[in-house]
C-alpha cells in the first residue's frame, strides 16, 4: 500500500526521475520571487518570519539540551542575536537511532513521499529562508532567494530522486526456485530489507548554508538514516530553520521527529567527537581542505563525502564574440564577490595574444579590457550591490588586501570599498585582477577564496591547456572553461578535463556562467580530482548510503 505523501508527490518525483535522465532542464520550484507563485503576501510574511527570529531562542526541543549559544554576525552588519540549543552529543545519536526504526518501516515510497513534502514545505518558507540566508552568508538578495531557497530545494530532491531510483532496483521479495533434475527443486522464499547505514552528519559552510546542505541531508534521510546537522557557526540560522520544518513535517506523519537534529558549536573538538563517533556512518562536508582531509583520515567509520578547495581555470585561445566573452567573465568573477567554490581564478592567456572579431588582442590587451569590463559592469551602485553582496569573513577580507597590495602579482584592476546605502555596516569588495607569469605558480596555484583573480601569461594555447590539465589534477577544481573559434583546441582542451575529471564550459557569452550549476542537469563536482570526492548528485551519492539486509526460508 502507496504511503499517502508518496501519491501527493508523485508527479514530481516522477518529473524529478525523468529530469535525471534525460538532463534536460526542469525544475520543480520557481526560481522567481514571485508573488504569483508564493503567494500574494509570501514577501511581507517571509520578512516577517525571518525577523521574529532575531534576538530570540530558537527552540527545537530537541533531548540532552544543556543549554544556549549564538553568536553569528552578519556580513551585511545587521544584528541577529539569535540563541540556540546546545545539546548532548550522545543524546541526539541515540535518539536519532531509535527514531531509524519507524523510518525503515515506513518503506521506501514512505521515507520518500516524507522528503518530498519536507521540500514543498521548505519551498512554502523560500522568502524566510531567503533572508536567514542573504544576512548570514553576505549573499545579494536574489542570489539569496534562488541558490538558498529554490535552487537548494531543487537539489536535495535530486538526491531524493536518485535514493528512491537506487533503492526501488531492489525487489522488497523473490520466490528462489532451482531446478533438481527428476527430483522436486529447491524453493525459498527470500525478503529483501533496505536498512540505512546509521547516523548521517552533514557539516555546512558559511556561504551556502542551504545549497550545499540539502543533497547531502536528502541523500541521507532518503535511504533511510537519522542525520545530524552540524551547520557553520556564521550560518546556523538557515539550517535552523530547515531542521526545525523538517523535524514538524515528520512528526505530522507519525516519525520520531529526532530523526533529524541541529548539533551546534563552534567547538572543533566537538565537531570531531560527533564526526568520529562510532554510530555515524556518512560524513557530508563542504569547506577547506585542512578540515576536509582530516575528516577523510579520520573518520575510518565513515563514507565522507567531501567537497573542498580547487583552483578553477580558463584558457582564453580566441573569440568570436570578444565583448561577450569579456562580459561573462566579469559577472562570473563579480558574482557573489567571488565567494563560491565554482568561480574562475586563474585565467590563462596566451604571451602572444589572442584573435577575435575585433582583431588581434595583445596579452596586456586583454588584461586591460576584462579589468574595463568588470569596472564598467559593476558601474551602477544597485547592480554591484545586488551582484556583490558583502564579504562573508574577516579572512576573506585579508586575503583582499594582501591581493591588492600587489604581493601576489601586478594589479590590474584593484579592489574598491562600496558603501551600501541599504545596509552600512556591510563590508563590500569589488573584485581583484592580478597579471602573473606561468611560472608564479606559488601566486595563482591555491584557492584564494575570494573576488581575487588571475590572468596567468603562458607560452601558447597547448601550453595553457596543458598547464589547466595540471592545476586541476593537482590542487583540483569543480569548473574548467575554454575560448575559442578552433575545433581542434576544444578537442584538446576537451580531453584534458576527461583526464582530470572536471566540468568544461566551452565560449560561455550568453546568460549561463561558468560557477552556475543546475540541478537534474549539471553534475556538480565529478568525484575524480581532489576539489571533491562526490558529486551533486549522481548514484554513487545515495548507493552507499543504505545496505541489503536479506532474510530466508524453504518453501
């Protein structure tokens, strides 16, 4: 019997099933902040919402609380105050694996029908979560409400999708009948229980605390599994909110709402207690690569799925489309100020120069009309604002200085300091361009998180490419891109991120950018160089997740 938030849902997952089969667009939530689509006073109520959070507990009732803390601070200089549960470690892991029998018996169709409507309830709250998201992580407004909310929503029901595809492979019962020959054969009756390997903790960023969140929370609960989420101590209250939804639409469809739990600290050493805690056996993280290795090293308990630092790159060969190449990068390195795991930061060009429609463009050329480019994009206040956002942390903004202080190459475009009229404590950055030679490696060939950029001189294109093909297979990367009008460049550049493993963009000047990745289409991250293990979200992501528990007997 169908559980009755399954047959609510069935035509998204089924929409969602087909999208990750045929990667073609889709998308069950608007992206749109319409009132149209949420509701006439889904804006007013939003804000509201997220304002009555502020300088208030939240509570989530939730067992071995022991007491309360805070203490996040807005990019934007907003003030929160909000305080939350502290609780026992060992108190939210046995709750959560005492809640896993009541999942496990709601059945494959139930567990999904559940996530599903956790999902459409989360798309109810977009407005709310897009605020607790925008002045915790310094996100723009729209770029708040879309990769926070429905975009984030998008992918954890993706990993739904992939959970449910994965599990329903396997039959719940078989009849075994072998044939004896003239005697009478061997039956058996054989049942076939999908058991979750134990306690989830998905630990957050502080720069997408929902996006980066969400598949591994879905992936986990989906297949069966109680999960802990550890959220960024600068971005608890987006995950607060998520898991304080998520533990009230299960207790509506009889499910011990401990099943899901919000651990927060801003302890390392309690973060390492509850990730190596013998019940846990999934890890998601998102962040640095000190953290994420040590993870990986030490949870041997633990499937980790880690997505760390990268270089991203782009070898610029040639260009039919000189403006419109300029113009897509200079949002693609001004979104966001930089501050996400897919932006571009080392450009690579040719010493010779490069040949477009507007003719041959010299090295120094180039470097001067992206710099033009970026400064021109940003030239309105209300567009840079809106595409900027605020710098999320006070490291972030050193690393800023350092760039535009010249130490780490020749700055071509140096940053500027906005002043936001709407919100004038925030901290805002334009971007940084630095110019360097192949050979700087030690200037351009780490992650320099942040809106600092830089455009690396090399020999010629097959240098470029085998420079790119280098960098990501070494320090990794999540985006690759390429420019240019000759076919058998593309090839080459083409077979080298099948060597490396990584996401190629190819002459991007329309409306998609290369640190865009769109859920049931675009798989983010491949798991094959050392920017991540796992990508969002393919079978690997969910498969490992649950195991097999058979049982049988004659008949």
């Amino acid at each position: 019997m169908s559980h009755p938030q399954f047959d609510k849902h069935r035509a998204q997952l089924e929409g969602a099933l087909n999208a990750i089969h045929t990667r073609g667009y889709w998308s069950a939530f608007n992206e749109m902040p319409s009132p149209k689509t949420y509701g006439e006073t889904a804006p007013v109520d939003g804000k509201l919402a997220f304002e009555s959070h502020l300088g208030q507990q939240f509570a989530l009732y939730q067992p071995g609380q022991t007491g309360w803390t805070g203490g996040e601070q807005s990019p934007y200089g907003v003030e929160l105050a909000v305080q939350y549960p502290v609780c026992d470690i060992e108190a939210l892991i046995t709750a959560g694996e005492k809640a896993m029998d009541g999942w496990r018996a709601a059945g494959t169709d139930g567990r999904t029908g559940i996530c599903l409507e956790i999902l459409s309830r989360l798309n109810q709250q977009s407005f709310e979560l897009a605020h607790a998201v925008m002045m915790t992580t310094g996100q723009g407004w729209m770029m708040a409400f879309q990769a926070g909310a429905p975009h984030a929503q998008d992918r954890g029901l993706e990993a739904v999708a992939y959970a449910y595809r994965e599990q329903k492979f396997v039959p719940a019962e078989a009849t075994w009948e072998k044939p004896q020959g003239k005697n009478p054969p061997l039956v058996m009756k054989k049942h076939f229980e999908l058991v979750g390997r134990g306690v989830g903790v998905v630990v957050g960023c502080g720069t997408f605390p929902t996006w980066n969140t969400y598949p591994g929370l879905f992936a986990a609960l989906a297949t069966g599994n109680a999960v802990i989420v550890k959220p960024h101590s600068n971005a608890i209250l987006p995950a607060a909110i998520t898991v304080r939804t998520i533990r009230a639409v299960l207790a509506e469809n009889g499910i011990d709402p401990n099943l899901v739990s919000l651990c927060v600290t801003d302890q390392r050493a309690t973060t390492q207690k509850l990730v190596t805690h013998k019940a846990v056996k999934s890890v998601d993280f998102t962040g640095g690569n000190v953290f994420g290795q040590w993870l990986i090293e030490n949870c041997r308990q633990a499937q980790v799925y880690a997505e760390l630092a990268g270089v991203n790159n782009i070898v610029i060969d040639s260009t039919d489309s000189y403006k419109k190449m300029l113009g897509n990068l200079a949002f693609t390195l001004s979104l966001y100020s930089g501050q996400m795991c897919t932006t571009s930061q080392a450009i690579l060009v040719p010493a010779g120069g490069i040949e477009t429609d507007e003719g041959h463009k010299s090295y120094d050329e180039v470097c001067t009309d992206l710099a033009r480019a970026v400064t021109g994009f940003l030239s309105k206040p209300e567009v840079a604002h809106a595409v900027l956002g605020a710098i999320q942390s006070a490291e972030t903004l050193k690393r800023i200085e350092e760039a535009g202080s010249g130490k780490l190459g020749t700055v071509i475009l140096a940053p500027s300091k906005l002043d936001n009229p709407d919100f004038p404590k925030a901290e805002v950055r334009t971007p940084v361009l630095l110019a360097c030679d192949a050979g700087d490696e030690a200037k351009y060939m780490e992650e320099r998180f942040g809106p600092i950029s830089f455009i690396v001189k090399v020999a010629d294109t097959a240098a470029a490419i085998a420079l790119s093909e280098r960098i990501i297979s070494t320090h990794g990367a999540l985006t690759a891109g390429v420019y240019s009008t000759r076919a058998e460049v593309i090839d080459a550049m083409t077979a080298a991120t099948w060597r490396s493993k990584v996401a190629l963009s190819i002459n991007l000047t329309g409306g998609v950018f290369v640190n865009q990745s769109a859920a049931y289409s675009d798989y983010h991250g491949t798991g094959g160089n050392p920017s991540a293990n796992a990508s969002y979200a393919d079978s690997a992501f969910v498969a490992n997740r649950f195991r097999v528990v058979q049982r049988r007997y004659h008949v």
